[in-house]
C-alpha cells in the first residue's frame, strides 16, 4: 500500500472528550461518514445524542450512518420522524425514499422521492423517482 492509499483510508481521529460536546460530535461523525466508517461514527453520534437527544443535525448524520451500514429499518424510523419534524428538508425527503426503496417497498419511496426531486432539482434525485417509478411498475 503506497502512501496515498493510506491517506485515503485513514479513519477520522477522534481526540478524548470531542465526541462529548455535541458540535464536536458532529464534526467528528460528519468526517468519519466522509470517509465511509459510519461504525465508528454511530460510536460518536449515540454519546452525543445522549446529551441533546432532538439534535435535528445529529440525527441526520445518525440516520445517514444507518443506512450506509444497511440498517434500513432503522434509517427509515428516523427519517421519517425527521420528515414528519420538517417536510421541506428535501435530503431527509430524498433519503427517506432511498431507504424504502432499497427495502422493496417502492410505493412508500415514491412520494418521499418524488417530493425531493421537486424541491431540490437535482438530476439524480430525478434519476432515482424514474427507477423507483418503474420498480412499481407505475410509469406514466
């Protein structure tokens, strides 16, 4: 392994006592999600969550760690709690959609997709309403 592989795999440090002040816990779990180590990142998340557990940040990056461990069950618990808190937060919308969508459950996921790619524009948003639409077999 050369150099610049190490560096692209290093996991986040995580310095003694930052995991405890929510600002830092965020940062901190933010990083390791970026570097694909959400294990690691739920560690900080839940410690911090103890201590502001409506945290709407913390739970995002919760629900974010969820699902790239595959804890679609879950991902799809929290986000939909945070979209019931905020409707218009077109990442939880977008992400709520993912989660059913990757549970088979391609009615639930249309709405939540189809609400994102409205409000943010995104063409990837877009793409994923298309793909699901034609998963539930309602095109047009």
């Amino acid at each position: 392994m050369d150099e610049q592989e190490f560096l692209m795999r290093a996991p986040g440090i995580v310095f003694p006592g930052a995991e405890a002040r929510p600002e830092s816990a965020y940062r901190t779990a933010h990083d390791l999600l970026e570097r694909r180590a959400p294990s690691q990142a739920l560690e900080v998340l839940e410690a911090a969550l103890e201590q502001e557990p409506a945290n709407r940040g913390l739970r995002l990056l919760r629900a974010w760690a969820y699902l790239l461990r595959a804890q679609l069950v879950k991902a799809s618990d929290e986000l939909t709690l945070l979209v019931a808190d905020d409707p218009s937060d077109a990442w939880a919308q977008h992400a709520l959609g993912r989660a059913f969508e990757r549970q088979s459950r391609h009615r639930e996921a249309l709405p939540h997709l189809r609400l994102a790619a409205a409000m943010s524009g995104d063409v990837e948003h877009e793409l994923a309403v298309l793909r699901v639409e034609r998963l539930a077999g309602d095109l047009g």
